[in-house]
C-alpha cells in the first residue's frame, strides 16, 4: 500500500502539490452543507468548474461507481479523486477532511442534546427542526427523482422499490441487488431506457493530462496489491469488532453498536436517505436505543452541520451507549459508542475505493455497469420516497397502528391523531423550499425560530 505522495505536485505530472489539495479538500469540506445532492455540487463546482482538476467525464465516472457502492457517496468521491491526485495519502486526506467537521459538530450536538434534551426551549427547537426535516426529504424525492427517472421504465421501477418496501418490507439489499440486475441486463441487450448519459470531454483537466498518456503505477490493477490493501483496511474494520465481541459478547452495547453499524456499512446503497429508513426502525424498534422523534431529531443535526448525511449514525451510536453506559460514566460511553458508530461506518468507505477504484478505472464507458447505476438510482427514489412517508407519519400523527396481514407489512397512522401545529410548520417549510427556494439553512433556521414560538405561546 503506497502512502507516498509528491508535495510539490511535480512528481505526480499535475503541478498540484499536496499543500494546494489540503487547503482545497478543507474548503470543499466546510461547504459540504445540504446532502449528497449539495455536497457533490459543491465538488464539481470547485474540482472540474473552477480548478478544472478533473475532466467532467472522469468525475462522473468517479460517481457512478461510488453511487454503486455502499455508504456515502459524495465522501467516497472525495476519496476517489484525492487518490487519482495524491495516491493513498491523497485519498485519506481529502475523504477524511469530508468527515471531520461532521463529526466534531454532531459530537458536539450531541452532548448538548444528551445534557439539556427535555428542557422544554431545546424540545421546541427540534419540533420546529423535525418540520423542516421532513419538507427537506420531500424535496430530496423530487430532485434525485427529475434526475433519475428519465423514462417510464425507471418510473416502474421506483414505483415497484416503493411499493416492495413500504407495504410488503422487502429488504432493501434486495430490492438493490434487483435494481441493478435489471440495469446491467437492460443495458446489456440495448435497451435504449439503460443508456448512459455522454461524459463530456478532458478539457485540458489536470487528472486526465496526468493519466492521458503513461499511467501511473497506482492507478494500474495490481491483484497482489489489492489483496494487500484490502487486507490491511479488512483489519482495521474488523478487528475491533471482533475484540469488542471477544471481550464482551453479543448482548453488551457496544459488541451492538459495532456489529449493527457494520452490517450497515454493507448495506447503505444510494446515501444516507435510502437507509435511514431501515436504520430507524432496527434503532428505535429492535434495540430500542432511541425514540422515534429522537431519531428525526438525529437528521436535523445532520442536516445542519457539514458532512455526509449518515453522520447521524454517529448520533445513534451516541445515544446508545448514553443510555446503556456498561459501567463507564454516561457521556464517556455515549462518545465512544458515536466514535465507534464512524469507526465501523467509515473505514469501509476507503476500503472500497483503495481497492476498487483501479479496476474502475479500466471500465470507464463500460455500458452494463452505467445501466445498473441508472437502474440502482431509480429504486433508490422509490426508497427515499419510503423514507419521507416513515417520517410523516412519525412527525403529522401522534398514533399509529401496526398492520400485519401477510404479505401486508407497514405502519397505518391513527387519522384523530394528527399534530396540526406540526402540520402547518411542515406545509410552510415545503412553501419555503419548493415555492421561495429559500436555502437549506435559511428554511431550517425559521423552522426552529417557530418551533421556539410555538412553545412560548403555549401551542404546543
């Protein structure tokens, strides 16, 4: 495994030295506000628009595989120009620099949310956060949905994820693996609803100069180097998993807590809002770490801090050992179990790209693999729509009930139960977003100013 990286960028043939890349990755970081959607904008604007970096076509094909992996994408990106630039130490760098502000601000967050959750202003504060939450997913159904469904085949296809996954609970590596099947098979035969997109042109980027002519060694396939790398990033992942059951079984929070997040890690396909879904109801229903609210609660601090979106797992993580502290004092666990959830979390993020990465690079334009992607994409609107209804009924209704009439499997909200003041903030955050185009920020700032309101004026 190759941590060289050239400091004046001369070795490398792109001019970019490693200083210039680290102050670049830390901007893009700090701005990496708004989801996947916002933060992989915010890379292209700055990577291929502004420092012409990297080609529009090798940075689209850079995310087509990164949207086919599990975890989140827009990091695994980072991760994977950073390593066509620097090599591994370029990949570290730049996919932990994405990281790092997420999870010093949701650590923060919190313990704040840990030491003062039930005073009544904070409680206010998140009411109005959960409304905003909510509009935001909404938003984030219609936006990947223009992008993704193209034709009525993909249409069909977020419509059948949908329906498999709300009302039957069909497992969502399932419905993926599904997804993509069909994508390679369509693309395979020619169907012209699989075709890829055109990736444009180098444009005199300085990534694709560098790799125009003479490969460089890192980014050729090498069998025997990536059984290396993947054995040393299979080690760092698992070994403390394994030493965590060894030592204290399956039953004690944190043997949970690496186990759950580790699973999680194989399954997250299409970003954090495909699988919040799944990760909720095991939280909150299984291991009964958090309370449903709580958990939407989680999203609103990653909604407003910068990072991956599945920073919240931190959160979950946090709360856990919060609550089931195995003998250590409550926020010394609670850090631990959230630095554990993005231990376990992350480091197969690297782990696919430092080993993956190469072959991909060998299959750019590579048909099947663009069908499966676009295919992948689609199921993934019919999950985050999924997603959006879960936390709708969760935020609208104080009540729901259960229906398990086989095949039939989901949640039916309790129509007397709605939470009008919760209803309103949600229609006025989907007014600001979708009528005003009032940013992010902007729209879940006004939010928690109502949910304040709402609670001094004794509405709720």
């Amino acid at each position: 495994m190759d941590f060289r990286a050239d400091q004046t960028g001369a070795g490398a043939g792109h001019g970019i030295s490693f200083n210039e890349a680290f102050r670049v990755w830390l901007r893009v970081a700090c701005l990496s506000f708004g989801g996947p959607a916002g933060q992989i904008a915010v890379m292209h604007r700055i990577l291929v628009e502004e420092k012409k970096w990297i080609s529009e076509g090798r940075f689209l094909h850079a995310l087509n595989y990164c949207m086919l992996l599990p975890g989140p994408e827009a990091q695994q990106l980072a991760t994977y120009v950073g390593w066509l630039m620097h090599r591994t130490a370029g990949g570290l760098m730049a996919g932990g620099l994405f990281i790092l502000p997420g999870i010093i601000a949701i650590m923060g967050l919190s313990y704040i949310y840990a030491a003062f959750g039930n005073v009544s202003f904070v409680e206010a504060l998140f009411f109005g956060l959960k409304a905003a939450v909510l509009a935001i997913v909404v938003e984030a159904v219609v936006r990947v949905g223009k992008r993704a469904l193209k034709n009525r085949i993909m249409i069909a296809l977020a419509a059948a994820a949908f329906v498999a996954i709300f009302f039957f609970a069909v497992p969502f590596p399932i419905i993926i693996i599904a997804a993509g099947l069909i994508g390679y098979a369509g693309a395979r035969s020619g169907r012209p609803e699989f075709a890829p997109a055109g990736h444009g042109h180098a444009g005199g980027a300085a990534i694709d100069s560098m790799l125009g002519e003479a490969v460089p060694d890192h980014v050729r396939p090498d069998t025997a180097r990536a059984i290396r790398v993947g054995a040393l990033w299979l080690a760092l992942w698992l070994v403390p998993v394994i030493a965590l059951l060894i030592a204290f079984g399956q039953a004690n929070v944190f043997s949970q807590i690496a186990l759950f997040f580790s699973k999680m890690a194989l399954v997250t396909f299409g970003g954090a809002y495909a699988v919040l879904a799944y990760v909720a109801q095991q939280a909150v229903e299984h291991y009964h770490w958090l309370k449903p609210h709580e958990m939407l609660d989680g999203l609103g601090m990653a909604e407003t801090t910068p990072g991956p979106l599945i920073m919240v797992l931190q959160f979950v993580g946090f709360m856990a050992a919060y609550r089931d502290p195995s003998g250590l004092s409550p926020m010394l666990a609670a850090t631990l179990g959230g630095l554990l959830a993005t231990w376990v979390t992350f480091t197969p993020c690297f782990l696919w790209i430092f080993v993956g990465a190469p072959y991909i690079e060998r299959l750019r334009g590579n048909a099947g693999l663009a069908g499966a992607l676009g295919a992948i994409t689609a199921a993934v609107v019919g999950v985050i729509l999924n997603l959006s209804i879960w936390f709708a009924l969760h935020i609208l209704f104080r009540e729901t009930v259960p229906v398990h009439a086989f095949p039939l499997n989901f949640d039916m909200p309790v129509l007397r139960s709605v939470d009008v003041p919760a209803l309103v903030l949600a229609i006025a955050a989907a007014t600001a977003i979708f009528r005003f185009k009032l940013g992010m920020l902007t729209v879940l700032a006004g939010s928690c100013a109502a949910g304040v309101a709402l609670r001094m004026a004794g509405v709720i």
